[in-house]
C-alpha cells in the first residue's frame, strides 16, 4: 500500500478509504471493486433521509406527568427534578410538534436549545435522575466523562465520539440518534483553572469543541483514525455501490452536563459580598451553608470558574442539586427502588437468607453514611462494611432468616461470631441430645475457648463436634438428662468422661 506522501501528517479518511479500495483492486482485479468511493465531507452525502425510516417521535408526556414519575425515585431535590422534568418534557413535546408542523414552518435564526447544567456534590442524584428521564422516555442516551476528552482526540477521546456512540445506542438508527440524550459528567474538570496558563488551553479547547455539538453541527460517523470504519465504508462502497449517509446532526440533540463545581461557593460568596447590599446578613450573622450560597450562581461566577462564555451561553438551565443529610439518606434507604438495600436483601437471597432490616439499623446506617460526606455513595460503603462479616460466614450455617439489628450494625464483627456460634452450638447440642439423650449447657468459659479454637472453614459447634464425637456412646451410657460443657471437658474430653463414669459407679 502507499506511503501516505505528505510527510509526518496523519493520512485523511479518504486517503485510507483509496488506499484500502487500491490495494482490493490489485488483489482481486477492478471488476470486483467499485470505483467510487464515499468522499468524507462532501455535502451531497448528508442529506439521503429516503432510505431511512421516517422518526416516530410519540412523546406527549407532560411537564407534571414526568415530575411525578421522578418523584417516586428522587428524594428530595425537588427543585432540579421541577427544572428537569419540565425542560425536558418541552424539548422532546417540542421536537415532535415541529415534526407535525412540516415543513413549512420557518426556521428561528440563533434559537438556543434547553441544554442543562447540573450542579450538586457527589451522589446526590445528577446521574441517577437523568437514567431515570433516558429510560422513562426511551431515547438514546449516552453518558460521557469530560475528564476523559482531549483537545485533539488522540490521547483520550474525542467529543464527538459521544454522538456515534449515540448512534450505536440507537443501533444504527440516526435520525432516532438526532433526538437522544447527551450526557456529560465532570464537566467542572474542563473549566481552565484560574490563574494558571498550559494545559488549561486544551481545556478550553474541549469546552470549544463541545460548544459547537450543543448548538448545531454534523458529526461524521466514520473517525479518520479508525481503521475499522474506514474498512466498513469501503465494504458498504462494495455492497451497495455508494455508501449510506453517514453523518449525524446534533441540533436536537439535548445536552446535559454536570459536577459539583468545588470551591464554586467562594466565587459566589465573594461576589456576592461586594454588592452594596451584602449577601450576609450582617444583623443576624447568619453563616450560609454551601448549598444555599449556590443558588445564587451566576453566569458571571460560572465564568470566573473557568468557563468561556460562549460556552456557558449554550446552558441556558441551571439546576442545582443540595447534599442530602442523615434523613435524607435514611429516605434513600427506605424508597423501594433503592438499589442498596434490594440488592443486599439479593445478595443474601442468593445464599437462601432471607434478609431483613429493622427501622433503626436503617437510620443508623443512614447516619454512618451522612459521615462519610459523599451522599448516596457512602450507603454502599456502610452497607458493605456492616454486612461482610455476615455475608461471609452465614452462608455456611444453617441460617436462612436475618434479621440486621443496630447491634449487628454498631459492633458487625463480634455480634457475628455470636450468632454464628450461637446457631452452630445450638445445632450440635440439639444433635448431641438425639444420639446421648443428654442436654448440653455450655459454661460461659467453654464459650471462649471454642470461639477462640475455631480454625478456617469450622464454625465452634464444628468444634465442639469434633471433641465429643467419638465419646458419644460413652456419654450415652451415663444415663443423664444434662451435662455442662466446660474447658476441662474440651481440652481433654476422654479423661473427663472416665472421671465421670468412675464417679457415677461410685455412686
Ligand atoms: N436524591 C436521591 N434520591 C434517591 N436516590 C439517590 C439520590 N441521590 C443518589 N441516590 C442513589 O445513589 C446512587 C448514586 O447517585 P448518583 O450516581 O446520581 O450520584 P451523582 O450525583 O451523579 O454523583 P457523582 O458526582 O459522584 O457522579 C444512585 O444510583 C441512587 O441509587
Ligand atoms: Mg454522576
């Protein structure tokens, strides 16, 4: 194949695409190989919507409808729930009615889209309220990480990148792709760092490079510096004499963006406090917290941030999303999809136990998490960290119910080993009875000793088997109702029973 000629630069699409179509011809001969090959960048390939299914947009749901169905997931967060339900609802109610107005209707020049910017701290909802819109309306949706894009596209991704995956959520489907969902995470990571010049200029060159998705642009589905797309527009050229239209246009494309913009408040209160009227309420003295500072937010303080103007312009919504406290968390918890607590009570369910929380253990656990400062995402950690010890051991016990108690929750651990022991004493004792006919009651002493005796994989009623089980029909001899376990008995089970048989001949 050809040395791309022009020196160091990276061959363009097409260069491949010929380079690819030459290399078939000399291989297999000109009859099989079409001539024309799909230039990327011409116009005429843009518009071919004939071959495409026509876009069915059903959505007719209305701004409260959508709250509502929000609502039964989301807890509190009211505010941005309203904003989201409410802009999104338009957007998509919007769409269809243009669609239904034909073609007639005349074009708004320099029309702004509802694109979204969120801000809140972490796990407090920003992801999971937007899964929850995508799925509710069925669009394609794609989330993005802003901290994963470069400038160039060639060290990390590309902007664009999170179009055609659009389209490959859409399963090839564009013009459904064209009316998907867009979403993009970290988005404070981009904003150029105040006072710092270097890499900030590749931030603000992906902020660039976003900015002209969120308005209107045509992405190409082929990347330059993939080969596999290049080998799959030269097998379409094959097949179908002329490759498909392969380009996507974002102008309904909705944008939704978030982060928890740290340290934003400062720029807020700063500002605020040099208005003439200051924002602290000098009388009272009374201290703001964070989350009441940022509902102040303003374009200008976005800026300061680190954002380019322009590009703030193109998220004319803001909503902003407060840190959820103990109760708050505790709400989490008890809402019924709440994905923590089902898939726990699962996790165990796989093991045959049956897992239950009492109404206690789930504000204290609320309250663990409320200290671990990172929102919802902290309830996994203290989930995790209460339950191991249990989601560990009971699975070889006879145990199928359990009930998780504040106890268990304050002292995991040990409240563990009692029950495990407990239960697997109680199982050797019930099984002593039925060979010996003697009830065992085991001194608190005894206790210790096969807690501290268990060795990997018994449990202490293992133990406690293993010691008497082959004086079993000794024992049985003895003709008693009870007997108490004690050390001396376990550390040397045989002498003890010959004591006891020598003193009840005594007798
Ligand atoms: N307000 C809330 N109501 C109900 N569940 C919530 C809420 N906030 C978070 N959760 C639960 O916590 C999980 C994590 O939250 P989410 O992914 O939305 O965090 P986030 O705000 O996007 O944080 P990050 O900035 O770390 O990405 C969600 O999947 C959900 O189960
Ligand atoms: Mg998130």
């Amino acid at each position: 194949m050809n040395k791309n000629p022009t020196s160091n630069s990276p061959p363009s699409a097409e260069q491949i695409q010929q380079d690819v179509q030459k290399f078939l011809r000399e291989k297999y001969g000109a009859d099989m190989v079409h001539a024309e090959v799909d230039s990327l960048g011409t116009k005429e390939t843009s518009t071919t919507p004939k071959e495409e299914e026509e876009l069915e947009i059903q959505f007719d749901m209305k701004p409260i409808e959508l709250e509502k169905y929000l609502q039964e997931y989301v807890v509190q967060q009211d505010e941005a729930v309203e904003i989201l339900a409410t802009k999104v609802s338009t957007h998509f109610n919007r769409l269809r009615w243009e669609r239904d107005q034909g073609k007639n209707l005349p074009k708004i020049p320099g029309q702004i889209k509802p694109n979204i910017l969120m801000i809140g701290p972490t796990g407090v909802g920003k992801t999971y309220i937007i899964k929850l819109i995508a799925d509710r309306l069925g669009v394609p949706f794609v989330k993005g990480d802003a901290t994963k894009f470069s400038e160039t596209g060639y060290v990390g991704g590309d902007v664009e990148d999170l179009v055609r995956d659009l389209v490959k959520v859409a399963d090839g489907n564009i013009k459904l792709a064209e009316t998907g969902i867009i979403y993009i995470d970290e988005i404070d990571k981009i904003a150029a760092s105040q006072g710092l010049i270097g890499p900030d200029v590749s931030r603000t060159g992906v902020q660039r490079n976003l900015l002209k998705l969120m308005e209107e642009t045509e992405v190409d589905l082929r990347v330059p510096h993939d080969l596999a797309s290049q080998m799959e527009a030269v097998i379409e050229t094959q097949r179908k004499g002329k490759a498909p239209r392969k380009r996507v246009n974002t102008r309904n494309i909705l944008f939704i963006v978030s982060g928890a913009f740290n340290e934003l408040e400062k720029i807020v209160e700063r500002r605020m406090n040099r208005q003439p009227i200051g924002f602290r309420d000098e009388e009272s003295k009374t201290e703001y917290s964070a989350g009441e500072i940022l509902k102040h937010t303003s374009t200008q303080d976005l800026i300061e941030y680190g954002f380019e103007s322009e590009f703030i312009g193109r998220l004319p919504v803001i909503a902003k999303l407060n840190e959820l406290d103990a109760d708050g968390l505790h709400q989490v918890l008890t809402n019924k999809y709440n994905a923590v607590t089902q898939g726990k009570i699962r996790d165990f369910a796989a093991y045959g136990i049956d897992l239950e929380f009492s109404k206690d253990t789930l504000k204290l656990l609320a309250e663990q998490a409320y200290e671990e400062k990172t929102g919802a995402r902290g309830l996994t950690r203290v989930f995790e960290r209460a339950l191991i010890p249990f989601e560990k051991c009971l699975p070889s016990t006879r145990i199928n119910k359990l009930r998780f108690t504040v106890e268990m929750t304050k002292n995991p651990r040990e409240m563990c080993d009692d029950l495990v022991m407990g239960i697997t004493i109680k199982e050797e004792v019930s099984s002593f009875k039925k060979k010996t006919g003697i009830t065992l009651s085991i001194s608190p002493a005894a206790r210790n000793w096969l807690r501290d005796n268990v060795e990997d994989g018994k449990t202490p009623g293992d133990i406690l088997k293993e010691k008497l089980e082959s004086y079993e029909y000794g024992f049985s001899l003895l003709k008693r109702e009870s007997l108490q376990v004690t050390v001396k008995m376990l550390e040397n089970p045989k002498e003890y029973l010959e004591n006891l048989i020598k003193k009840s001949y005594k007798k």
